[in-house]
C-alpha cells in the first residue's frame, strides 16, 4: 500500500488515499467521484494515461494534482468564431 494526496485543481479540495498494487488513475478518480478529469505529478508536467499504473509510477506519501480535462480544438474553434 501506499499513500497520496490527491488535490483537486482549483478548488482547494484535497483527498488522502491509500492505494494498492495495481491502481490506476481510473481507479483513482472513481474513488474520489471525479468524472472528465486527468492525474498528474508535478502538477500538470507529466499527465498519467486513464488505464496507467500509477501505483508502479510514484513514492510512498506523493502528491498527485486532478484538473479537469479540455478540449483544446473546441476552445480554439471558439476563440476563431
């Protein structure tokens, strides 16, 4: 087992977690009730897959950072019109 917080990007929230061998960031998010968010270390530098084994990819007491996910071809399309 390991243990991490989890701070929800602009809103100050903030969960503490304990997870085992094999959890991914699907498994991560639905734990907290997050739905159209991504997980992050470093806070946004590297940006883990849905499926992704974040268990294997962190230390014991790391902090992980969810915002939620955009579009980037929407908001682009919306600045244009």
């Amino acid at each position: 087992m390991k243990n991490v917080v989890v701070n929800v990007a602009g809103t100050g929230q903030h969960h503490d977690l304990s997870i085992e061998v094999g959890t991914s960031t699907d498994d991560i998010l639905k734990q907290i009730g997050l739905q159209g968010y991504v997980l992050s270390k470093d806070s946004g530098q590297h940006t883990f897959g849905q499926y992704e084994n974040v268990y294997a990819a962190i230390d014991d007491g790391e902090k992980l950072y969810a915002a939620a996910k955009t579009d980037v071809g929407e908001a682009t399309a919306e600045v244009r019109a």
